[in-house]
C-alpha cells in the first residue's frame, strides 16, 4: 500500500502534467485561468486527508466509453447526418438531468440528444416514462462515461451545438474530494468544448450548502476559478442557480441530497419503522418542482445565455418542520391517513439567501405548487419504493427468430418493467433484440475458447495452476466442448467463458448495485405466456423451471437476486482456479459429465439452493439458426411459423402452465405485438 506522501506525489504529477496539457497553445486569458487552476489543484493536495480513497477508484478507467457508437472526432456519438441542433446532457441519467432529456425529446427528435453519465448516481430507469417507454435509445443515445478524465472528456463532448452541464460527483462521507471532483469534470466539460468548437454551454448551480464548514477549504477559490472560466469569452455560458429541487427520479435515500423525498419516504414506511425516531436538522429552504426547475435551464438557453448567474426561485423558504406539517396534510387528504415519520429536529444552517435576475430576464415563474409537487413526489415514491429492478442478459448467438424475441418482450420485459442485455459474440445485421435493448456487449468469436479459460487461469493468482484446466479434457464427458484438442462434444465452454466474461461486465457497471434480479436466459427461448413470477421466492438462493436437468440443474435460464448471481455463475472461477479439487470430484462421478451436472456439483459444494418453477418458455429453432447439438423437431403448430422445438418436454409443460392445449392463436397474437 503507497503511504500518503507517494501518494500525495503521484497526484501532484499528474495534475502537474495535466495542466501542462491544458496550458499548451492557449490564448493568455486562458492560460492565466488555467494556471490558477493548477495552483488550485496543487493547494487541495497539501489539505485533502482522503486522498488514498480518492485515487484507489479505478472508475476514470473502466468508464470510457468503449461500449458506446462512436462515429469521428467531429461528430462523436451523433450520426454525421443528424440534424441540428445537437446536445449533450451530462449527467442525464441523474435527477434533474433525466427530466432535462424527456422535455429535449418533446422538442427534438432523440437522435438530437446524447447522454453522457457514469451512473454512479444517475439511474437508466430514469430515462424511462411511467409506461415503461424510453426517452432515447439507450444503446445509440446514451454513453457510460467517467468526465473525471479528460481525455475521455475531449472525446465524447464533442459534436454538439449545446452541452447541458448537470454532472455532479456525490459522497456522504467526504464533501471536500466531492466538490473538488465536481470542479474538475466541469473544468474538462469546458476544456473539451473550447477544442472541439461547441458554442453553448448551459449549468446549474447550486446543491452545495453556501456556508460550509472548515474541511472544504477551497470553496471560495474554487468559485472564484469557475467564475473566471465563465467570463473567458470562449463560448456562451448559461448559468442558472437552483437551491433545492424535488420531485420524481429524486434520490429518496440520501437526506442531505433530498430532503421532501426522504421526508415522504420515511413517512410511507412509517409502520415498518415506528419505533425509530430520525435526527433532521431544521432548515429553511426554496423548494422547486423539477418540471420548473428545467423550465429554468430551458428559458437560460433560449434567453439568458451570457447574462450572468441568474437565480431560479420561488421566493418562498419553507422550513424542514413546516415540510413535515405540509406532507402529512397532503397524504391525509389524498391517501386518508397521515404519512409522516417521527423526529428530532436538531438546529441548521439555513442556506444563505441569493439574489439575482432570474424572474427578470427569463420571466420565469413556478408552476407547479408546493403542496402539488408534494402530491407528485409522493405518488412516485409509492409506486417505486418496493418495485423490483429486474436485468434479463441473453448470453451467445441471437438466435430464435423475431417470435421468441418478441414473446421476450411481451411476457417478460414488458410486464416486470425489466432491462435487457445482449452478451453477445457475433453481430451479423441489427435484430428487433437490439432495438429494445438496454446494453449490448460485444466479444470476440472464437473457434478455440480455451483462449478464454487460459485467461481465467491467468488471473487466478496462483501461478501453479495455469493451463492445469486443461486437464478436465481427459474426463469423458460433455462440459469442454469448443477447446481445441478436447474430445468434448458440444460447445458447453462458450458458455464456461461467456460466464466468466459476463462477471467483469457486471463488476465494471457496478449493476449489482443498479438491479435488485438478474435472469441469465437465451435468445431462443420462445415464452407462450407471462413469467412465472420469481420476486415472491424467499426460500431459495436460486430459481429454475422445471424439467430438462440431466441429472443436474439446467443452465438455460437462471434466475437469481442481485446478493446471490455472481456467486450462481461463478463456476468458471472455480472449474480453473481448483483444478486439482475438482478434477478429482469430477472423476467420482459415475454418469456423463455434462453442464448440469458440474453446474449442480458446484452450487451445492457453494452451499447455494435452488428452487423451481413453472415453466412457460421452449427453445425454438429458427431457420438458418447454427446448431452444434440438437437440431430441433418439426412440430405442426410451429410449422406454419418456420420454427421447430428443440425440447418437446419443454413445450409439453409450457403447455401445462399455460393452460393451453393449441398453441396457433398464442403464436398469432406475439406475431402481432408491437
């Protein structure tokens, strides 16, 4: 572990050359600017006491944007032949910024509109309407990016006429890195839009208490360089000054950050936590709705563009106390009963007041009432505090045709309001799969997956042990198909790989974090009716339908909560890192190896259980699907839509479930879905 001074060096240094970087070929207004930036930058260096947990993340890395559709360095994420005007929204997938897109997305076709956020507090869901509709496509118009960097900064705004500036770094535990983090991804956002030419540039200020306390000793610096930057005359600044918003999309968890959203949700699981008493401090504030707050940051672009901080305000300051009257006034007359916790109102600070021109030059007013707004947030609290997060992941080929795609839609995703990503090792032409998806991810295709499991054993961390895998090949048996030089039928180690794969993809998304249940399933599983559904098992660590184990657990459709899905598939992990300890569990077994079998010996060795459930979903094959192992059989009600079954047992029970014994009139109606 580097002490503090290596690592008050290394950060120095890299400021050091960071500025440097900046410095270079700058008219003199801005390199004064940024001179005083580093100056800055050094000065937080010689104060910060967090800055091991400051530079361990490894999140500039891992968020760079690799996922996204890229086209040059002139346009970035904007197809050359969109049309203009072109924004950016940073932190678009926040609170404010999410509400910001979907009244883009009423003006402007969404193509118009790019995304930039490292979800580390914005949310996908956010982009998403009450219907389960999206604002923007999140594959074409969404990019998972760190600003903190520049270089990513320089490359992903770029293209636009407007970036909309709304990201923000958010910590509980250290405010002073926070508001440091914050400047910076703002000084980068500005950097790269005097590089790349972008002519407007609209932000908001506020969300920071104005009197803070003796850690954050850059403040007034720090404030005094933005507002250099602001006057630089590189491009046309918007600056819009909000206090404290509420309303839909709001994080109802963090107090500090939300203080009516967590006040309402406190008050709705008031039952549940009656006998504990909550410490708020009372403050006065200017609550705004975000519907009026984005009519600010609307009016600043289309009329207070270059006209310095103008304030957007209700002129109504509303104490913490009275917000508490005001809620379970509310909840009593719209929910007939009193939706408040209990306090202990302990003495604040209440936020300094500010003036400025906002009502004058945009004639802006607030629309929508406190007690109104109260109601709205209240409502969305209600329906979503206990809704589950559900992510569906397909894992391989693509195969199963536009039915069993459009049943995945319509029985699974659509119903549990669930996210879908593509792992996927080909990509032939766009499918209806990738026009409804949320992520889609990219490997290589191999004819010798070995190559994969040698890098598993690589990481492992025990040199004795690499290659040692390769062993299992002389176990008769199923599960290493698709290694070179294994006698192995099948390609059971694509999935072994795709597993393995699949884990550092959810690690670098940090999704554990963003989903509450995770089903690992296939692209041509065709689903006759809707899910069973798997958010009322408590008994089990895992679910499963039933039928098609093979003396094991089937691995064509996992479903499990987010505690417990890397442990469900981290059977690679242990197939190559313990060679030794289950090659010889391996070779007690007295029937065919296959993936069920090793899957069950694995999860029960992990202690794990598992549960089963009716099923309502049959592997189909479609024409021109490849097939390395069953080649399906012809079935009449299938026939007439070019499909076969590849498991009739599997349609024999989804029949069961269903309550159907002809399955033609089902099969029309997902045809027809839209």
């Amino acid at each position: 572990m580097m002490n503090q001074q290596h690592l008050c060096l290394l950060l120095l240094v890299t400021c050091i050359v960071v500025g440097t970087l900046f410095y270079i070929k700058q008219p003199t207004s801005y390199r004064h600017i940024l001179r005083q930036y580093r100056k800055i930058v050094i000065s937080h260096l010689q104060s910060n006491t967090y800055l091991e947990s400051f530079l361990s993340t490894d999140q500039y890395v891992l968020h760079d944007g690799s996922d996204c559709i890229y086209y040059d360095n002139k346009n970035g994420l904007f197809h050359p032949n969109t049309k203009h005007p072109r924004f950016i929204v940073t932190g678009g997938a926040g609170f404010i910024g999410s509400h910001l897109v979907k009244r883009l997305t009423q003006q402007y076709n969404p193509s118009q509109i790019k995304v930039l956020d490292n979800l580390s507090h914005g949310r996908l869901h956010n982009l998403q309407y009450a219907d389960g509709t999206w604002s923007i496509s999140t594959t074409r118009d969404f990019c998972l990016v760190d600003l903190r960097n520049v270089h990513v900064a320089l490359k992903y705004v770029t293209g636009a006429d407007v970036v909309f500036h709304l990201a923000k770094v958010f910590s509980t535990s250290n405010r002073s890195s926070a508001l440091y983090e914050t400047s910076l991804v703002k000084v980068n956002v500005m950097y790269a839009m005097k590089l790349n030419t972008i002519a407007n540039l609209v932000f908001a200020e506020g969300g920071w208490p104005t009197k803070l306390n003796s850690s954050v000793p850059l403040s007034e610096k720090l404030k005094q360089y933005e507002n250099d930057l602001v006057h630089s005359h590189e491009f046309n600044i918007g600056v819009v000054r909000l206090e404290s918003v509420y309303g839909p999309n709001c994080d109802y968890t963090d107090l500090n950050e939300q203080i009516v959203g967590w006040l309402i949700a406190k008050g709705l699981s008031a039952d549940k936590d009656s006998l504990t008493r909550w410490s708020v401090r009372e403050e006065h504030r200017d609550l705004i709705y975000v519907d009026d707050a984005v009519d600010g940051l609307m009016l600043v672009y289309e009329e207070g563009m270059n006209k310095g901080v103008l304030d957007v305000r209700s002129d109504r300051r509303t104490s913490t106390k009275e917000l508490v009257q005001m809620i379970g006034n509310v909840s009593e007359e719209k929910l007939g009963r009193r939706v408040t916790g209990s306090y202990e109102f302990t003495s604040g600070e209440s936020d300094e007041e500010s003036y400025g021109d906002g009502k004058n030059i945009l004639r802006w007013r607030p629309k929508v009432k406190l007690e109104d707004g109260i109601w709205r947030t209240m409502t969305w609290i209600g329906e979503n505090q206990n809704k589950p997060r559900v992510l569906v992941i397909t894992l391989g080929q693509l195969r199963g045709g536009p039915l069993a795609w459009k049943s995945l839609h319509k029985f699974l995703l659509k119903p549990y309001n669930a996210h879908l990503a593509l792992h996927i090792s080909d990509f032939t032409s766009r499918t209806y799969l990738h026009d409804i998806a949320q992520y889609i991810w990219m490997e290589e295709e191999h004819k010798d997956w070995g190559v994969v499991l040698q890098l598993v054993s690589e990481t492992c961390g025990n040199e004795g042990i690499v290659g040692k895998w390769r062993e299992y090949c002389n176990i008769p048996g199923l599960f290493m198909g698709g290694v070179a030089n294994c006698n192995h039928r099948s390609h059971t180690s694509v999935s072994f790989a795709f597993r393995w794969m699949l884990q550092q993809k959810i690690s670098k998304l940090q999704l554990l974090d963003k989903y509450d249940w995770f089903i690992l399933t296939r692209a041509d599983e065709l689903h006759l009716c809707e899910h069973f559904d798997f958010t009322t098992m408590t008994e089990s660590d895992i679910l499963l339908p039933t039928d098609e184990h093979y003396n094991g657990w089937s691995d064509r459709h996992l479903i499990a909560r987010s505690s417990m899905f890397m442990k469900m598939i981290n059977i690679t992990n242990e197939l190559i890192c313990r060679p030794d300890y289950w090659r010889n569990k391996l070779e007690g077994v007295d029937y065919e190896l296959n993936i069920e079998v090793v899957q069950k010996l694995i999860w029960d060795d992990m202690g794990l259980t598992v549960s089963e459930h009716p099923r309502s979903i049959f592997i189909v094959r479609s024409s021109g699907d490849p097939a390395s192992w069953s080649r399906g059989r012809s079935h009449p009600e299938l026939s007439r839509f070019n499909l076969k079954v590849k498991y009739p047992r599997e349609l024999k029970s989804s029949k069961i479930y269903c309550k159907t014994r002809n399955i033609t009139h089902m099969m029309e109606s997902i045809r027809e879905y839209n």
